[in-house]
C-alpha cells in the first residue's frame, strides 16, 4: 500500500517541485481549470493543496447558490 498517495498525482523533485503526472492531469486539469487556475502554474504541493482547497470551496459555493 502506498504510503503518500501524492504520487499518485504528481512526482517532487529533490526540491520540493511537483510535476503532475498523466493521471493527476486528467483529474486535477479540468477541475482547476472550471475555476481559472492554471494547472501548469502550480510548482509545489503547498500550491496544489490550495488548489484543492478552492476548488471545494469553489464547489460549495456553486451548490448553495442553487
């Protein structure tokens, strides 16, 4: 079992710099960009997990308002 299910997602350099992989593109790409992030742009896992972050606050926010 995976211990850090990241990888998953994206690959850290030995500088803490993430690159997404296949799948975390196909995952992450289209949610982020349905609210104007660029996933390109995010380069550490701190960015990426803020990304999630708005995404679900972006979600909720979308759901209320329904």
């Amino acid at each position: 079992m995976l211990d850090d299910l990241s990888s998953i997602w994206y690959t850290k350099d030995a500088e803490d710099r993430i690159t997404y992989t296949k799948s975390g593109r196909e995952v992450y790409g289209p949610l982020f960009e349905a609210i104007g992030i660029n996933i390109d742009e995010i380069t550490t896992p701190a960015e990426h997990e803020e990304a999630v972050a708005a995404t679900v606050r972006e979600k909720l926010k979308t759901r209320r308002n329904r």
